[in-house]
C-alpha cells in the first residue's frame, strides 16, 4: 500500500506520498484538494531528471511538513553529493519551501524541475474516472503558471508562482541552478485555488471566508483552540496522547461551509471532507463536553437546509435533515444528487436528540428555541414520511434508483444489512438502531416542549408515542432463542437475523427494556462479537463476516464509543470501561489517531490491531471517540445545573483528572483513580465488595 502524507486546513488539503510528490496515478488520490475539487494533480519534483528518495518526513503539524530528500535510491545514500528539502504549509492556499543544498567542494550545476498540473476533478470522478465535459488551459509567464478549468457558470483555477525565475510552460516550471561549494539553493511555490462564480468573483471572498492563511496564524489558532479545551492528566500515557491527537484532529477537520459560512467538523479525509448529518452530529455530541462550540454552527447548517420538498433525485421529504454537501462539478451539474442530499434515516433523529443534549449540556436554551419550528418538522418527518410502511417504525428506501444510497443507516455499504445465512433482505428496511433513535427524540422533543415550547399536550403525545414505540419495539424486534434484538425487519415484518454491534446503540437510545439489557451486554462483550480490540461491526459466525469488510466485520471507534455509552446507561461499567481501555490501548498503535476502522481480527491472533486497508484518517467521529470514552470513564453526566461525577475506570489505568470542564455550572474539575492490584484482591474478601472503586472531586468556577 502506497504510504502517503496529509496536511490539511479544514476547506483545503493535500495528500501526497513520502517523497512529496502528487502522483497522478489513480491507484489513490493524491492531490491538493478544495471544495470538492481537485487543484493540483501533478506535483513531482525532480533533480537532473532523477526523483528524489525520502530519508525523513517530519509531520509538523496538522498543517505542515518537511521532507528531507537525496537523488537516487537508498543505496546511494552514503555518497550523496546533493540534498533537498521541501518544507510546506496549507492554509487555504499551498506554499512550498524548495532548498537544494551541495555538500562537496566543487560547484554544483543542475536542472531542478517541478511537474505541475490539475484535472480539476469532482471527487466522484476520482473514485469513478470519466472525462472532463471541457478542457483544461494553461497560461504562463517568467514566473508564473495559470491552470483553469470552467463548464458554464462552473470555474476552477489554480495560479502557481515562484519567487525566482525559471523556464515556465504549461506543464511545469524547470530552473538551472549554480550552487556553489557547500551551499544552497532555493524558491518558494506558492499554490493559490480559486472557487469562483458566474461574475469571476470567488465565492469565499463573497463570504467572507478567510482563505489565505499563515502558518503563524495557524499555529496561535491551534494554541487558542486547546486552550480552551479541558486540561487531561493522566497516569496512563497512551490515553493523554490519544486525547491530544484527537484536539488537534478536530481543530483539523474545521470546516467553512459556503452555504452559511459557518465552521463545522468535515467528516474525514480524503472523501468526507465536507458536512454530513449523521457525522458532525455524532462527533458533536461525543465532543460535546470539550468543545460545545462547534455545535450551534452545526445545528444552524443542518436547520438552514432541512427537507422542505419531496425530490426524489435528492431523497428530500419535508423535515429531513441532509446526508451530504457537495460543492463539486457534478453536483453543481446534477450529475450526482449532493446538492444537497438527504439520503439518511437517521440524521432527522439524531438533530433533536443533539439540539436537546446541547441544552442539558451547556443550560443556553437560546437554538431550543431558535429552531423549535425544525425540531418539530423533524419529529413530525419520523411519524409520516419515515414511517414508509406505517407500522409506527422508521424505515428507508431510496427514491433515487440510479445514485441513492442503497442503506440509509449509518452502516450505509450495499451488504451492511443481511439476515443471518448472509441473504439481503428486500426494501424498505427498518434497522433497529433507528428505531431507538427515534424513541429517545421522542422524550427528548417532549423534555423541549414541556420546557421550552410552551406546548405540554404535545410534549404529552409525544412521551405517549414514545412508550408505544418500546413496548412495540421489544416485542417485534426481539428473538427469543438468539437473546438478541435482530438487525432490522424486513418488508414483511421479519427479523433480518445476522447479530450485529447496532444492539449496542440500543442501549444508548434507552429503547431496551431492563430485564434485557444483560442479555444485550453478554452479546456485546462475548467472543462472536468482542475482538479484544473493540466490538466487531458483525458477529463472526454470520455468513457475510468478513474481518476486513466494511461494515461487516471491522471495529468501529466510533461504533464502539456510542456502545460504550449506552452500556453505562444501563449501569454496565465494567463493560463500558472494557471497551474504553480497548480502544485506548489500539489508538496506541496508531500514534493516538484512532482511524475510521481497523480489522475484526481476534486480539489473541494479532499483537496489535490490523490496519483497515482505506480507512480515512483523520476521522471527525474517530477523534471524537477518546472524548466519549474519557465521559464515559469519568462517569460525566449533566443534571439540572449540576454535573454528576461517577467514575468507573478500567483496572491498571491509574488517575485521570480533567480539569476546567464547561458547562452550564461554569468551570468542573474531575477525578478518577482505579483500584490497584491489591486494593482488587482486597474487595474480593471484604465486605464492601460492591463499594466505588473510584473516587472524584469537584469545584465549581
């Protein structure tokens, strides 16, 4: 597998491979990326000919790197006589620092030559190739090298400029250089993108979207950023560095939609690089106690663009909240429906349960009411169109037959939902998890309209809806000789069997009744679905698992935090904590950045978990995950104007102590501390066997 490098700011990144290059291969796609679009495809440094070999790439930061490079291959390391060193910052635009160093004693005459090109691709294209409607264009001057690329009203355009001058044509730049003995030579390519409209104006100017920035301003942003975050210590070094790498992540993955232009999480690089429903909120409400900030943007966005139609290409009905946003070709184009697309069950849930969570969190009942009008129609979407079948559950069918999503729930691949044997049920389908989505917005919308809407008969309906929806739920979806809630139901009302980790989500909505819930968190830490890294997408033993499938048969973080969560719901804490320490010993061995999944090999296989061959990373709702995860530790748990403090640490994992965390209190520190080895042994004898086996403080700011 082709090792590459990310830098990225939020709106624009780059990805390249380590010698930092962009390889127009469509094997991956490197390239300098913008709103969906592809401005650089060709960036490929050469000295006399010859590509350079990486002895070290150092990551910087999040929007920085440097690679130091010889001519040749390795072995010809000990007798180079010339080296190079690419230094690079991204911050809206791309700017490369390229120096060229002699290490003899004898003048150095050579050819130093930069590739330089774009296809101006969709991301779609890249994943599906097919020819651009219009040709690209060069312009060149001494110093500079104009790329663009328009299709009616739809213009792309790269400049690329150097700070000396060099023979410039319209696939590059070529400088002949003199270095004299034992010293360097040097430019600085500066990359500008252009995303502009039908008046030749760049859309972002017209927003006001800063594009252009330093990598000095970058820096005093990321300090500002975990400044105001939570302050972690902790005994355990893994978890401090996992929590570390998952702020900086997110402060990453900041993202200026054109739509508002508001700041919100994009989803993961490379593909996601964009707002999608169902994951900023779920990273929204698993970094809810770090960073309340990113979440009134979010909800804004999601608001601004509900459902208000029924579009079949879209997959739009009134009161549904959008899939996906693209800015690309082929949506602007219609060719693909992302302008934008609502195909998602359970995005509509999930905007009342954050926009509720969000109050209970930080006390501003400001967007409660602000969007009461949305959160209604979104509760109402669940009643009505949602409902497909009209047996008072949520169920999803495209209405797109040629580019919808075929699954509409989080595990959206072609094969994420199949009975037992490994068949594909028919459509519509009803997936359990949305059902105890939409029962926990249920309560959660009857808490808002009790409280904040003035309207008790309809928070009285709704707590009434809600109870039906349980009892229904837990007599339809439960199969006796398996002990499980099955996957989904089918169109004729059957259970889709296979056993699968959504059970856990179960748990988190609070759908499932108490008597059963041990039942569910034996299943979810038992051999079939349990690695020993995580919990497995599908159960092994069900005819599609498949360790290294998508979503069926990989682990999640993500999956596994919302699971972690709904079992100390439910009082599981040991369970819980299981998991917690599982998935903070794997980030481990992904230097703390927990990827978008990694393989369902059994841990008693591997000695570390195995890489998911094109997982995204950065992942918003991966680094969202250690935040849950320390919540769930840490036993955090807003109430009325209080925050509720009830540890629950994994063995070995020593103290954590988070301090500074806001809310509608103020300022909260915490601490937890797990049991040693001796003090374990102890409770096993004595007679406060069932006693905390953590402790915490708090204060109030």
């Amino acid at each position: 597998m082709k090792q590459l490098v990310n830098i990225l700011d939020g709106n624009t990144f780059l990805v390249s491979d380590r010698h930092g290059d962009i390889d127009p291969s469509p094997d991956f796609p490197t390239g300098l990326f913008s709103y969906d679009t592809r401005f650089l495809s060709v960036w490929q440094f050469t000295i006399d000919g010859q590509r350079l070999h990486p002895l070290s790439v150092d990551d910087l930061q999040y929007f920085e790197s440097r690679f130091f490079l010889v001519p040749g291959e390795p072995t010809h390391y000990i007798d180079a006589k010339v080296s190079a060193i690419r230094h690079r910052t991204i911050g809206g635009s791309f700017t490369e620092n390229l120096t060229v160093l002699n290490h003899t004693n004898d003048v150095a005459e050579l050819t130093v030559r930069m590739e330089m090109g774009s296809d101006f691709a969709d991301i779609f294209e890249i994943k599906n190739p097919t020819a651009k409607r219009e040709p690209v264009t060069a312009e060149t001057s001494d110093s500079q090298l104009v790329l663009s690329y328009r299709r009616d009203e739809f213009h792309r355009k790269t400049v690329i400029s150097s700070t000396v001058a060099g023979i410039v044509d319209e696939r590059g730049m070529t400088f002949e250089v003199r270095i004299p003995p034992h010293g360097e030579w040097g430019t600085r390519l500066h990359v500008e993108t252009f995303v502009l409209g039908a008046q030749g104006r760049d859309f972002r100017e017209s927003l006001k979207i800063q594009h252009v920035r330093s990598g000095e301003d970058l820096r005093r942003e990321l300090d500002r950023w975990l400044a105001a975050a939570p302050k972690l210590s902790c005994d355990n070094p893994s978890l401090g560095a996992t929590y570390q790498r998952s702020l900086v992540d997110l402060a990453a993955l900041r993202y200026t939609s054109i739509t508002m232009a508001a700041e919100l999480v994009a989803a993961g690089l490379p593909w996601f690089m964009t707002v999608f429903g169902r994951d900023s909120m779920f990273t929204c409400l698993q970094a809810l106690p770090f960073t309340p900030q990113l979440i009134p943007a979010t909800l804004g966005t999601l608001a601004y663009t509900q459902g208000s139609r029924v579009d079949d290409f879209r997959d739009e009905e009134p009161g549904k909240v959008l899939h996906e946003l693209r800015y690309g070709e082929s949506a602007g184009f219609e060719e693909q429906p992302h302008s934008p697309y609502y195909g998602s069950a359970d995005s509509t849930p999930l905007f009342v349960i954050l926009l509720d969570e969000y109050e209970r969190w930080t006390g501003d009942a400001t967007l409660v009411k602000a969007y009461e009008l949305e959160a209604r129609a979104a509760l109402a979407w669940m009643d009505s169109y949602g409902d497909l079948l009209g047996t008072g559950y949520i169920w999803y069918q495209t209405r797109n037959r040629n580019t919808g999503l075929v699954n509409q729930c989080w595990k959206d691949s072609w094969d994420a939902i199949s009975y037992h044997d490994g068949r594909l049920p028919a459509f519509p389908r009803a997936t359990c998890e949305l059902q105890g989505y939409a029962y926990d917005a249920k309560i959660r919308g009857a808490r808002m309209a009790r409280l904040f809407w003035n309207d008790p008969t309809y928070a009285d309906r709704l707590e009434e809806d809600a109870a039906a929806l349980k009892e229904r739920f837990n007599r339809d979806f439960w199969i006796a000789d398996g002990g499980y809630y099955a996957l989904a139901l089918d169109p004729d009302g059957n259970h889709v069997d296979a056993l699968s980790s959504n059970i856990g989500h179960l748990l988190w909505s609070g759908i499932v009744d108490d008597e059963r819930a041990a039942t569910i968190a034996e299943h979810l830490l038992g051999p079939r679905l349990f690695s020993g890294w995580g919990v497995r997408t599908l159960a092994t033993g069900s005819g599609r698992y498949n360790p290294l499938g998508y979503h069926v048969g990989t682990v999640w973080p993500f999956d596994n935090s919302i699971i972690a969560w709904g079992l100390w719901r439910y009082g599981f804490r040991h369970e819980a904590a299981t998991i917690s320490q599982a998935m903070i010993e794997a980030a481990e061995y992904f230097h703390g950045r927990l990827p978008e999944a990694f393989a369902g090999y059994d841990r008693r296989r591997t000695t570390y978990p195995v890489e998911y061959p094109t997982a995204c990373s950065p992942q918003a709702w991966s680094a969202g995950t250690p935040l849950l995860l320390l919540r769930v530790m840490l036993g955090l748990q807003p109430h009325d104007d209080h925050l509720i403090i009830d540890p629950a640490l994994p063995h070995g994992m020593g103290r954590i102590e988070l301090l500074d965390i806001p809310g509608r209190w103020g300022l909260l520190d915490t601490l937890g501390r797990s049991r040693t080895t001796h003090e374990s042994e102890q409770s096993r004898v004595s007679a406060a066997a069932h006693a905390p086996t953590t402790s915490a403080t708090s204060r109030r700011q």
